[in-house]
C-alpha cells in the first residue's frame, strides 16, 4: 500500500495517538494499524515501544532545540539522579574523575542510547536541583570539641595577643603540587558536596606560604619539606616583617622539632607559633589558596617539565603576592571567616 505524503507536526501528534489508543484497546495487530494510518510497521513499532517505556508525554511534538526537546523522563531520569549522587563516573569506566555536563552526556549516551546536548544535561541537572560544587575531605578522626575550642576561645586568645603587641596573624601551610593534579567541579544534589579520590603521579613540585587577613603574602617553592626547611622559611618571615609574627599552622611532626623549638624560643619576641585543632584544614585560610593554585596552575594548565611547573607556580604567586584584596578573598569562606 502506498504511503500518504509526510504529515505536518499536528498530524503527526494526532496519528501517533490513535494509534496507541488501537493497540491498547487490541483492535488489531501493529501490522494492520500501520495499514489503517498509512505507515510503516517499523514506525508503528517505534510509537508504541516509546510509549511504554516513556508514557503518554512521549507522543506529544517537541519542538527542537529548546527545553521541550529534552528526553529523560521517569525512571531512566531518576536512576541517572542516583547515579551521579552514589558512584562516581570512574566506577562505572567513564573517562571523567568528576560529574561534569559531559559525563552525564556520556552516561546517558551509553546506558540509554540517548543523545543530549551539554546544555539539555545542564538544564535536567538544575531541574533535579544539582549544582556543580567543589568535593571537599573531611577527616573522621577531626573531634568537634577540639574545633569548638579552638573557635570561642584558643584563637580569640591569640588574636587578644597579636593586638596587644601589634602583631600580625599569619596562616601557614606547605602543599605539593602534581602535574597530573584535576580540577573541576562535579555536580551532584544541592547540599550534598561530592567526594573525590585522585590517583597517579608524573612529576611534582612542593611550596610553602603563609597568607595574613590584610592580605600579606609570603611563599617559598622547595624540593622537600621538613623541620629545617620550615625553620628557614620563619626565618624569612620575621627578616622580612617589621611586626611581630604569630603563625598559625597544622600540627605536622617538622612543625614541632627540637630545634624547631629552641630556634622559637630564641626568637619569641619576633614570632610565635600556634596549631589549629588536628585533620581541620577547612580552619586554615592558606587551604584556600591552595586550592587556587592547584586548580588555575596544576589544574588548567598542563607543564611539560618541572621546570615549566615551577615557573608556572612562581608567576601566579607573585601576581597574587601584590594584590592584596584578592588574598584576602581567602579569609571569606565559611570556614574561616572566624579570622578574617
């Protein structure tokens, strides 16, 4: 039997209905409705598969290229929403270490066959009420009476005391950086930070700095960090410091040696050193600025060598060495907005 001509979108809508009201009322076979509405079997096929799978809305014509033409509906979307909130693209041999458009571009590509633009992903995502959020670590061992402590009064304290002799509140830390470091957001529900795990190492650089609420930036790029090395980097602190320093650091061994101690205690009207509660980064500022290295330098950015890293890291330390807003920008996260 010949075909009629190609049906405009209303026509199309209305004979897709009628002919799922045929089969499901079972007054013939798909091969006979395809007779009776002048169209393939195939396309018969095609209508009434999709309308068990996805419902009566799946007959309706969208319009191409706009919010209409999205097509996870039901439970193919509600298992990609338990997916990105309980696993992470690598377990299921995805190439993405995070949930970004893409990554759930190509999740739903494999296990649906489905193909969404970046931007139809980022519409369902913010449906779903999802959000792109940077994943944090927290330490189980972190004890909350300890931070409790350290927020109403050890730090109160020590801030009592660098007014009283006008000194200045430095925040210090040491972090390495890898060349094969990642960085992005992932997206998963509002309110639930996601959880990442890195693996591998090419080649790595380690760097040591100490960041003040006034925006004061003070850095040292080493091979190797230890007690010697920290106690150098003091050094360079109070010859470089007309005030007197109090340097707010963790609770690492090389912060807290022999010689350490006596170089301190030499030296205690120009520096003093004080630990925040142990496995609570979030309470030191330099975390963040951390981060905005790992994640404008190493992150972005791919060095070939060591040497590129290092110059890399050294230019963007100096840049934000001499603005001073941006530095103290650190101090405005919620973790640490206690010192800023």
């Amino acid at each position: 039997m010949q075909k009629t001509k190609r049906k405009n979108k209303a026509a199309q809508e209305e004979c897709r209905f009628r002919i799922v009201d045929y089969l499901k009322k079972r007054r013939g076979t798909q091969k006979q409705a395809a007779e009776i509405f002048s169209v393939t079997e195939r396309a018969v096929n095609k209508i009434w598969n999709k309308y068990k799978t996805e419902g009566k809305r799946s007959l309706i014509s969208k319009k191409r290229g706009v919010k209409g033409g999205m097509k996870l509906n039901g439970t193919r979307a509600s298992e990609v929403r338990n997916i990105i909130k309980d696993k992470l693209p690598d377990q299921l041999k995805l190439p993405y270490g995070l949930w970004t458009r893409e990554a759930v571009q190509q999740l739903t590509g494999r296990r649906y066959g489905i193909t969404l633009s970046v931007k139809q992903v980022g519409r369902y995502l913010k449906l779903w009420g999802y959000t792109p959020q940077k994943p944090i670590r927290k330490a189980f061992e972190q004890k909350p009476e300890e931070v409790k402590q350290w927020l109403e009064k050890e730090y109160p304290a020590i801030k009592k005391k660098a007014s009283k002799e006008k000194g200045i509140i430095y925040f210090g830390d040491e972090t390495g950086m890898r060349s094969d470091h990642q960085a992005g957001r992932s997206y998963a529900p509002k309110g639930q930070t996601p959880v990442v795990k890195n693996t591998g190492q090419r080649f790595s650089l380690n760097r040591i700095s100490a960041i003040s609420n006034k925006g004061h930036l003070q850095f040292m790029i080493i091979e190797r960090f230890n007690g010697d090395v920290f106690t150098d980097f003091l050094k360079r602190m109070i010859k470089y410091s007309r005030e007197k320093v109090f340097f707010i650091t963790d609770g690492h061994p090389a912060h807290k040696t022999k010689k350490l101690k006596a170089w301190l205690e030499e030296n205690k009207k120009r520096i003093e050193v004080f630990f925040i509660p142990p496995y609570s980064p979030e309470l030191n500022a330099q975390e963040y600025l951390n981060q905005d290295v790992k994640t404008n330098v190493t992150g972005k950015k791919r060095p070939v060598n060591k040497a590129q890293m290092r110059s890399n890291v050294e230019d963007f330390m100096t840049k934000r060495k001499k603005n001073r807003k941006q530095v103290q920008k650190y101090f405005h996260a919620n973790h640490v907005r206690y010192a800023a």
